[in-house]
C-alpha cells in the first residue's frame, strides 16, 4: 500500500519544475537576524563585528562578500557558513548587506552628548590608592573576552586586586593616562570608558561612535580621540570627564569620506595621528602649542595636517621618535615609509600581504636599530634596518602572527602563531643572532597568545586564549614557569610602565 504521505510527495516532486511559486526565495532579513545579527547587530550597526552597511563595504566586492559568508574569513573571528547556509541564501545575504538600511543610520553630537554618564566627575575621587603595592607603575590590566571583564594585577606579587565587568567587545586595547592612574577602554560598539585605577571605579562613559575602532591618549593627558567606522568621524573628548570637544567628519582632499583604521598619539609631536582606510591620506592633529601657519582648522585651536599618500594606509608603525612612520594597507602590495617633518615618502618595504604593523617592536642589533613586523598571512617575521630600511631578513616561522613583544632588558623577542594549526605555539627568537631559539606548547591545543613584560623585563605574561585559559608567568630570561592564574579567555595584557614610557618592545 502507498502512504497518502508519500504519495503528495512524489506528486509535488513530478510538479516541482511546472510549479516554481512554490519554492520560497530566501528572506535575507529572516537569514541575517538568525545567524549575523549576534556580531553584528541587529540593525547591522556593528558590534563584535564590522557593521554591514553599504558605506562600510565600500572597498568589498560584491564576489568577495559571498566568498567570505561562505568561506570565512582567515584572522578574524568570521566563520565559515558553507554547511549551514545553501548557496542561494548565501547568495540573498551578500545581496542584502550591500543595500542601503530604510533609515540611514546616524550617530551625531545630539546622540554622543546624550550618551554621556559622569559618575564620579573629576577631581572628587581621592588621590591616594584604596590598595596596596609596591610599585604602582608594575600594574597590568588585563582584558578576559571570554565574559567581558578586565582584571587588574599587582605585577609584583602576580595576584589579582580586581575584576570588574566590561563593555561588550573591548578592542584596540585600552589606553593609561600618563602618570598612570586612569585607564580608557574602547568597545567595537563605540563606548568609551574611563576607569580610576587608584579608586577602582568607573568614573565616565560616553558612546562616540556605532562602529568604533580604537582610542588614543594625547601625550598630556588632556583629551581623548576616537576613531570610528561608523559613521565617517573622528571624535575629540575632554579627558578628565569625556565631554565632548568635536565631532570631526573625516572627508578627503576628493571630498569622498572615510572610515578610520585607528587612532595614535604621538607623544614628541603633541599630537594625534590617523590612519584611514578609504582615502589615501594620513592625518595628524595638532593641540594649540603645535600648529603651523597654514594648518587646517578644524575646532578652536586644534588644526589639521594633511600628508597625500600614493596608496591607502590603514596600518602604521612608528619609530620611536615618532619622526617615520611605516604605513601599509591589509591584502597590499608593500610598505611605505614617511618621513613626518619632510613630509614625504622615502623608502618602499617588501611587505606584500597582510604584515602587523601595529604589532611592530624594535631593538638595537649591532648598533642600529631595526625593527621586527609579525605577518598575519604567512609564517614570517621581516626584519629591516631602520637607518636606510633595508630588509635585513625574513624569519620564517611556523605559522601566521599576530602578537610581537620583547623588553629593553631582555635578550629576547616573543611571536606568536596566532592563525593557523600551531596556534599553541609560541616563538622565542634571539635579539642578535634572528634565530628561533625556543618554540614553547604552554598548553597542547590551545592558543597561546600576546606576551606582555613587567617594568623591569624580568618576567613576562602569557596568555592561554581559553574560555577556562589561564595567564601564565614565565621567567624572561630562563623561560621557566613560575605560576599560571585562571582567567576566562584572557587576550591583551598592559603592563603601565611599558605602556606609559612607549618601551621600544610594546606596541604604540
């Protein structure tokens, strides 16, 4: 006997062809709001991941947007969809995203000064730390991504002085005031936050942006910048309350406007610098004591200075006197090297592909200084020779990096392979002789990631990238274990020496 439920079945499989009304075409909407919304928001204004707008998808073709929903993406948290998505719904989502939202969003003055909280205005918190240490400039904060929170370490005795909740999706690491009390915290969904370290509280929130990609510190300690992909704007804060300064559109010589890669400060320049990502420009913003006759104004005493570059940057490294700059844009065919005050190109780097710059570091090797770059598509360290940047070597490794760190009191550089099947490694490499010394498995498996040294460069810090991961302190120079901490997936680790003195080993 043939079942009713079968038959309707094989009747409506023979109809199919004659019938195409029946088949239903894919509803993006539906499709974005199950699988995309979670990173990207509900109204695609970006959160964990980019915001998925037309105006942010300017430089991604259409055939590549399908390639990366189905595919993934290498070095970034996208996964691929091949096995939950059919080709036809993947097709319907890339269509989708590259439309314009029926209401455009916005993020403008009115909706950054409404944001603005103050809970403890400046200057009413007491001046003296409710904790004690010996070394207040030994401190590390360390940001857990595994549930949103940040600790704070005394870094001398290695033990934990407290652990406070987060915004959602801290990025571009956060940022001390110079004397090292306060510490800014940056979201990917455009919050700022100002935390008093000696007080162990919050002090001020303010959202500058939808899609947020950093913050810097100016080298005083008297504002705050913020570099946003959404919308196309620079954000200039008071840093003592976050108050609003301006709101500063970011819009090229062209008149075509751009999304902001990051944010710098430049402390022997007094001023801020930008990296962009669909103009090629580089911006640096100067307070009042450092304007130029001519300079752009652009708020009250501030001015800015433009320098044309002959290709788009939205990667830098700097010497340490913050004089050259060392630019490069993601999937590029190279680097480029600016000299700031001649205000011009002087040097090509072979640096195809996608090279960290923002994780550079440098050191003295036979009386020069060179500097090492991490390569986040391919096994490889470049080494160049910052006098005339000459490439000096490619040191292979076994996997791509993203993280270089190393002390001016340590023999030693540390990457890591970040991406890649041998993401549990991590390589120790000998300052004079560019040779992997050592290669490290803290933990078979699982990603270890970011070192970050104490003030003295005598111990170092290492992250397990576990939800149930550990920080792991290591004796710098015999690459022993001295003691592991518990944390839920800890990523970047800030030492406030080192990071308020730009020590030549951290990144700026």
């Amino acid at each position: 006997m043939i079942r009713p439920a079968l038959l309707l079945g094989g009747l409506l499989g023979l109809l199919a062809p004659a019938l195409p009304a029946l088949a239903e075409a894919p509803d993006p909407n539906m499709l974005y709001n199950r699988h995309c919304a979670i990173c990207h928001g509900v109204s695609r204004l970006g959160g964990i991941g980019p915001a998925l707008l037309p105006d942010n998808l300017s430089r991604l073709k259409h055939d590549e947007a399908v390639s990366v929903i189905r595919d993934g993406r290498p070095a970034t948290q996208m996964p691929a969809y091949r096995e939950l998505l059919a080709e036809e719904e993947v097709l319907a989502l890339a269509e989708w995203i590259f439309t314009p939202p029926e209401h455009e969003p916005s993020w403008e003055a009115a909706d950054i000064l409404a944001s603005h909280e103050v809970r403890h205005p400046y200057g009413s918190l007491p001046d003296a730390p409710v904790f004690e240490v010996e070394d207040l400039k030994n401190l590390f904060i360390v940001v857990e991504i595994g549930d949103h929170h940040v600790s704070l370490l005394d870094g001398d005795r290695f033990e934990r002085i407290t652990r406070f909740p987060s915004r959602y999706a801290l990025h571009g690491g956060p940022k001390y005031s110079p004397d090292g009390r306060y510490v800014y915290f940056g979201s990917r969904d455009g919050w700022v936050t100002k935390y008093d370290i000696y007080n162990l509280a919050v002090t001020a929130e303010v959202r500058a942006g939808i899609n947020m990609r950093n913050i810097a510190v100016s080298a005083d300690g008297r504002y705050v910048l913020a570099g946003n992909y959404l919308p196309h704007s620079l954000v200039l804060l008071d840093a003592r309350d976050l108050d609003l300064i301006a709101v500063i559109p970011v819009e090229g010589l062209d008149g075509e406007t751009s999304r902001v890669s990051a944010v710098y400060t430049a402390p022997p320049r007094n001023s801020f610098v930008a990296a962009l990502r669909d103009i090629p420009e580089v911006w640096e913003i100067r307070w009042p004591e450092q304007r130029a006759e001519g300079d752009e104004a652009i708020v009250g005493d501030f001015a800015l200075h433009r320098m044309e570059a002959p290709d788009y940057l939205d990667d830098f490294f700097f010497d340490q006197q913050y004089r050259y700059i060392v630019g490069a844009a993601r999937g590029g065919q190279g680097g480029q090297v600016f000299d700031m005050d001649a205000e011009r190109k002087v040097a090509d780097l072979p640096l195809e592909g996608m090279p960290h710059l923002g994780a550079g570091i440098t050191w003295e090797l036979d009386g020069r200084r060179v500097m090492a770059i991490p390569h986040i598509d391919k096994g490889q360290v470049s080494v160049f020779d910052m006098s005339d940047w000459s490439l000096i070597t490619h040191l292979e490794t076994d996997g791509p990096g993203f993280f270089m760190r190393s002390h001016e009191n340590s023999p030693y550089a540390w990457v890591d392979v970040f991406f890649g099947p041998h993401h549990d490694r991590i390589h120790v490499i000998d300052k004079q002789s560019l040779e992997i010394v050592e290669t490290l498995i803290p933990e078979p498996g699982k990603t270890a990631a970011h070192v970050e040294f104490d003030r003295r460069g005598e111990t170092l810090l290492l992250s397990i990238w576990d939800d149930d991961g550990y920080l792991l302190k290591l004796d710098a120079n015999t690459l022993e274990e001295l003691d592991r901490m518990p944390m839920r997936k800890p990523s970047g680790k800030y030492n406030v020496w080192n990071k308020t003195q730009y020590e030549e080993g951290t990144s700026h």
